[in-house]
C-alpha cells in the first residue's frame, strides 16, 4: 500500500488540507496579479529610462560640443583650472516613495543650473562659452540624476518582480500540487479504510450467523 | 494635483479621496480592476475618455486601461489587492 510519511490519513487532516489548499490558491491568483501590476510598472520605469536616456545623451553631446569650443577658446590648462576652482557641491533632498509597495528613492534637487557667479571660478579671467559649457553640463546632470532615480527604481521593482515570479512558481509548481497530491492520498486511503471495514463487518456478520446456525443445529 | 484640480469643479475638491484605490479583486477576473466613489469615477473616466460614466459608483477597467490610469496618474493612484 502506497504510504505518505507525517500525514494522518484522517477526514480532519483533510478538511484541513483542503482549506490550505483553497488558501494556497487564492495566494496564488492575488500574487500573480501583484505580477502582473508590477510588469506594467516596470515597463513604465524602462519606458521612462528610454526617454530619459535619449535626453541625457542630447544634452550631453551639446555640452561636450560647448566643452570643445570651450577648450578651443580658453585652452585646456585654464579650463581645467577653472574647473577646479568651481564649487561641486550641490544640494539634493533624498526620500523615498513607494511603487507597488516597493520602497523607490526619490532624488530632488533644487537648482543644478547656476549663474556664473555662484559657480566659484573667476568671471574676470574665464570666456564667456565656459559658462556656456557649464550650463549645458548642469543641464545634462539634472537628467542624469533622474536618470539614477529611474534605473535605481527599475532595479528594486525588478528584484521585488523576481521575488513575487519566485513566489507563484513555489506556489504554483511546489506547494499547490504537494498538497493535492497528499490530499488524493488521504482520499484513497480513507476510501481503502471505509472497503477494509465492510469486508470486517460482512466477515463478523457471517460468523455471528454460523455461531447462531451451530447454537441452534 | 494639478491635473485633478482641472477635472473637477472646485465644489467637489474635497469629495475626492486620494489615492484613488485601483481595486483588483480575483472575483472579477485576471487583469480586470474596479474603481469605485462617484468622483473618483468622474475623474478616471476623464483621463480614460470614457464618455456618459459621470454619475456611476462604479467602474469597471481593463488591464490597458489601468496601465494608461497609471501613467497618467502615478502618485494618486494605488492598486489595492481584493482577495475575499
């Protein structure tokens, strides 16, 4: 006979099989719509890193293409001096939000693109196509850090969509057809229980009636 | 917000409950969600130019639906997930 180790063959463990395995299933259609809901979001995010990406690389080419003139102009020892004497610091506000219930961070900045005074190098000694220069490269490191904003998005939705894929399959492939399989096994064990104890009771009926036939014979 | 605040009249600001819930709910069906409150429905029914659904409680939306309500709605809407 087929047995099945830890499972109590009883109508009780079957009962409660069988609601975990309704459980098991509503689980799975819930997360398998939270699967959908967040390759519809992360579609979205690449939709947006696309746009993003392409903008980036516009502004960057007419920035480099204004760094050219710049260095043509200036020559490189000054820019780069002028460079270095520039303020880098730049204020950004960090928080997160939530995306399908994933924490996304957030990257505000106040102003990246500044005026030639406050960058810090000498307006006296500089061309006027280094601040030129300098504006297109602040212009493109706004849609850069965006851009980080959305790729770093893109990332923990996809982790959190790997992990809900991973969630349905262990339901779907793993749990909900074990607990059928121990189900079916219960049934038919039950089934064989209910045959094993009308052949006893045929068994005692018939004996019961020769102990009668010999009493009265 | 500000999108929002065009939909609707000034009278009705304060009607409006945000976010407003994309309900998934497994009875109604895969990729099948409702919206429900008069003026939340009046504004998903703007941005998804469904026409003569103003005075509805409820609205039923379809997967491409919820997709285009997202992206143009992205942080005053939330999916809420129905399993009962």
């Amino acid at each position: 006979m087929k047995t099945m180790s830890g499972v109590a063959p009883t109508r009780m463990e079957l009962l409660r099989l069988k609601k975990r395995v309704a459980l098991a299933r509503k689980g799975h259609e819930l997360l398998k719509e939270k699967m959908d809901a967040l390759v519809m979001e992360f579609v979205e995010i690449l939709r947006k890193i696309g746009r993003t990406k392409r903008r980036a690389f516009e502004l960057l080419s007419v920035a480099h293409r204004s760094l050219s003139k710049c260095l043509a102009s200036m020559g490189t020892v000054e820019t780069e001096q002028a460079s270095r004497e520039t303020r880098k610091e730049l204020q950004v506000d960090l928080s997160t939000r939530f995306v399908m219930g994933v924490s996304v961070p957030t990257v505000e900045i106040k102003s990246v693109e500044r005026d030639p005074l406050g960058r810090g190098y000498s307006v006296h000694t500089t061309s006027s196509l280094l601040d030129e220069a300098s504006r297109d490269f602040e212009r493109a490191f706004e849609v850069l850090v965006q851009l980080a904003e959305l790729e770093e998005a893109a990332r923990a939705v996809g982790r959190e969509l790997e992990k809900t894929k991973r969630r349905v399959n262990a339901l779907e492939y793993i749990l909900i057809p074990r607990l059928e399989e121990t189900i079916k096994f219960i049934v038919l064990r039950l089934d064989e229980m209910e045959r094993e104890n009308f052949v006893r009771m045929k068994r005692i009926k018939l004996m019961l009636e020769r102990r009668a036939e010999e009493a009265g014979g | 917000m500000r999108e929002l605040a065009k939909v609707l009249p000034e009278g009705e600001w304060k009607m409006l409950q945000l976010p407003i819930f994309i309900q998934v709910d497994r009875r109604l069906g895969r990729g099948t969600a409702r919206v429900t409150g008069k003026t939340e429905v009046k504004v998903v029914s703007h941005f998804l130019n469904k026409r003569g659904r103003n005075d509805e409680l409820e609205l039923i939306i379809y997967r491409p639906e919820v997709a285009v309500l997202r992206r143009k709605l992205p942080t005053t809407t939330q999916y809420l997930f129905l399993g009962a």
